[in-house]
C-alpha cells in the first residue's frame, strides 16, 4: 500500500479512528492493533514477506534480552553477530544475491572463462533496507550499553513494523521510537493540526510537483536518442528536484501520519540544496540514514580521529557503502564513490569560498549541481545509460524542449513550481519559527491555506497512465 493510493486514503482515516475511538487507554492493546494494521499496510504489497519482519523483529528482541542479561564478552560478541547475520543476511540474499553473481560472473569473463552460474527471480521486499537498519540499531546499542533491553515484545514488534515510516524510513534509532510504545496517548489538537497539516503539504509536494518532474525526467531517459542537449540536461536538473521533492513528500506524510497518532519521528530532511558545504549536505539530506552511517559505521572505522588520511579513507569506505545500500548495481557504488570524493576534494576549497560568500550563493549552486551531474547514475538504467546520458548534456535542440512529457505551458508551470518552493524553503531556513506565526493568524487564512492545498492537489495533481513514477523512489531501496 502506498500514500498516494485509494486504498492508502481508506485504510488511514479508519485505522485513525478506531485507534483513538478503541485503543487509545490501554497500551497493549493498542501496540496489538498497531502490529495489526501495519502488518495489513505492508502485507497489502506481498504478504509473504511479512514473515521477514517478525523473524527479524523475534531475533532482535530475543538477542536484546539475552544481551541485557549477559556481562560475558563473547557469549554478547556472539549474540550481536547473530543479530547482524540475520538482518544482513535476509538482506544480502535478496537484494545482492543476483548483482555478486553477475559480478563474480563478468571478472572472471574478464579472463577468457564464464563460470556457468544462475542468477535467480528474487522479488526484493519493499522497505528492507530500512526496517533492517532500524532494528540493527537496537541490538548495536544495547550490545554497546547505551541503552536498555525492552522486556515488551509487543512494544517492540510494533516499533520494528511501525506502518507510517516502515517502506521508506525516516529510520528511526530504538532509543527514540521504542520508548514511545510504553508510553500513554492523548489525543492533542496541534499534533493533529501539525500532522496533518505536514501530511496535506507532502501530498502536494508529490502529486503536484513530484510526478509532474517524472513525466519530463522519464520521457527524456525513455528517448535519449532524441533528448539530447538542454532537454537532457533539464532532465538532470529536473530529477535532482524530483528525487528530493519525493522522498521528503514521502518523509512529510510519515511524520504527520505518525504524529497524529501521537507519534514523533525525527527530521529526516533539513533544506539540503541550501547547504555551505558536501559534509553540510549530508547533515540535512537523509539524515536518519547519514547519521546511521556515522554513528555505527563511521565512528567505528575511526572517524575522524587518525588524521586526514584515514579520515578520508573512512568517509570513502561510508559512501562507497552507502551508495551499494541504494541498490545493487555498480551505478549507485560509482554514485557513492562521487559523492565521497566531492567531499573529500572540495570541502576545503568551499570553505575559503564561504568567506568571501557569507549567504552561500555560490556554494550552495555548486554543491546542487555536482550533485545533480552524480545523479545520473543514480537514474541511469546501467553504466551505458549514463554515459549516454553524459554525452547528451548541451544546451542546443531547445526547439524540441516540449517534446518530452511536458508542454510548453506545463513546463513553465514546472518552473514555476520549483521557484515556489525553493523561496519557500529559503523563508523557512530564515525565520525558523514559519509554522508558529502561520498558526498565531486568524483561523479564516489557516483554513484558506488548507482548502488551497486540498484543491490544488486535485486540480493541478500529475495524474495518467503515462506516468510511471507514481510510486514513491525510495521504495525500490
């Protein structure tokens, strides 16, 4: 099931209702309906796949347990290997099983021989890389004694299945979301007017602006024989927006749904194309994931702590994997690979530059577009796409600029849209305290503002079957 479906605009508002109307007094019953309805959200794509969540979420909470009772440092070395070995291992196996093949298969043609080895019709679960993760980070800290081991399974099995961030994060660390499961919920007027305030604007944001960018982004890769030139390289442009206009719509309506069920998740978006430097980008860009690497990858390798070379060495082995964590497909490692060389290579330089640029003008263009140049691979279907796709970038055959998913008026409106958004952003990145001021006004522009946004969404929705990227991004991670 996805936000933006029929289905997904039935199940909410009842699964809400019946959560605050039945559940909202007693703590288990209402962890019991939450496991229910977001096995239901997740089982609605495959059920089958439903069993990997309960073994991981079995495993892990039985490892927390054995872990908060064991002082022997092998027996607790053993238990955090399990726990590693089962949630990589499910991951592994269903997102990488194929790519190793494939890759273990092509260097040794490489050699004049062809091991005769089978790939095999793996379906990738939806969401793996994310509720894998979220659970890991629990037995990681408990292990390290950072936090405590939860003796409530069902707690904890409604934390790892949690339906509004389950698919596509934000990943929450347990020592924030799973205490909020032992905790009792009133039902608040602002959480609900923030929540689905932020849940209405993350709509927009995707059926308005973000399916509107796929047509253009999707017919310009779908003809790069003919796209070439400005229409490429809007194509390039246009998708550093979609990619980053998606996943926060996705992040906006997970945050709002949870919130009002009385829910707080962590920001997982933070203005990132208005960043000063790469390292700044990376602290306002997926920052739940960002910070996952940091704290349990990072920090670990030695961080920052044995000079520049095995600070570097280390920012690389992060991106390097992070950018394998995308997906398994060496487009995303050299997608990686880039981005942890642009910080390695010039943070230095932006740096001086911000001296003589205090609003971070300049910076803030070039980190966008060097990081729309590594989103090629990152949209390309395989390395000879991208190179492709490389070779077409100009600004010639303007004339045939409309040809793509959008006309010419549809384009401008396109324009529009993103310019809308990014002086949003900026006044929002000013005055910090936007959301408060909007709510202090009178309740006739409150509800102004929420009606336009309710009747936008339906008038100036991306809606077709042309459209192909209906689905949120980050679903196929």
């Amino acid at each position: 099931m996805i936000f933006n479906s029929i289905e997904f605009g039935i199940f909410f508002p009842l699964a809400f209702l019946l959560y605050w109307l039945f559940f909202k007094d007693n703590i288990k019953l209402r962890n019991l309906y939450l496991i229910a309805i977001s096995y239901l959200f997740y089982g609605w794509w495959d059920w089958r796949f439903l069993s990997l969540i309960i073994v991981s979420s079995l495993v892990d909470f039985l490892v927390g347990q054995k872990l908060g009772t064991s002082d022997d440092g092998k027996t607790r070395k053993r238990l955090l290997f399990l726990s590693i070995a089962v949630n990589i291992g499910f991951l592994a196996f269903f997102k990488y099983f194929n790519f190793f093949v494939d890759s273990f298969v092509g260097a040794f043609t490489l050699f004049g021989t062809a091991p005769n080895i089978s790939t095999l019709s793996i379906i990738l679960p939806v969401g793996i890389s994310f509720y894998t993760f979220q659970t890991l980070s629990y037995t990681i800290d408990v292990y390290y004694k950072k936090m405590e081991p939860t003796n409530d399974a069902i707690g904890f099995f409604a934390f790892v299945s949690f339906f509004p961030q389950l698919v596509a994060g934000p990943i929450e660390r347990a020592k924030h979301l799973l205490p909020q499961f032992s905790e009792k919920k009133t039902i608040n007027y602002e959480m609900l007017r923030s929540g689905l305030l932020l849940m209405a604007w993350g709509f927009f944001k995707k059926i308005v602006i973000a399916d509107r960018l796929a047509r253009f982004v999707d017919g310009s890769y779908g003809s790069l024989e003919t796209s070439s030139g400005l229409p490429s390289f809007f194509a390039m442009i246009f998708f550093a927006f979609q990619l980053y206009i998606d996943f926060s719509a996705y992040t906006d309506i997970a945050i709002g749904g949870a919130r009002t069920l009385g829910f707080n998740l962590n920001l997982n978006f933070n203005h990132p194309y208005l960043s000063s430097s790469f390292s700044n980008f990376w602290k306002r860009w997926h920052i739940s994931l960002s910070s996952w690497f940091q704290d349990y990858l990072y920090i670990p390798l030695g961080g920052s702590r044995n000079g520049s070379f095995a600070t570097k060495r280390n920012i690389l082995i992060v991106f390097l994997l992070s950018g394998l964590w995308h997906g398994a497909s060496w487009n995303f490692v050299i997608w990686g690979a880039l981005n942890g060389l642009f910080l390695v290579v010039f943070d230095g330089l932006l740096a001086k530059i911000s001296k003589i640029d205090p609003r971070h003008i300049f910076t803030s263009l070039f980190i966008f577009f060097a990081w729309a140049v590594s989103l090629i691979f990152f949209r390309a279907k395989g390395f000879d796409q991208a190179m492709q796709m490389f070779g077409n970038l100009g600004f010639s055959n303007i004339e045939s600029l409309y040809e793509f998913g959008l006309g010419e008026s549809e384009f401008k409106f396109t324009i529009f849209l993103l310019i809308g958004l990014m002086t949003f952003e900026i006044v929002e990145e000013k005055s910090k305290n936007l959301y408060e001021w909007f709510v202090s006004k009178h309740f006739l522009l409150r509800w102004l503002l929420y009606l336009a946004l309710a009747v936008s969404i339906i008038l100036f929705g991306s809606y077709g079957m042309g459209l192909n990227d209906s689905n949120f991004i980050y679903f196929q991670f």
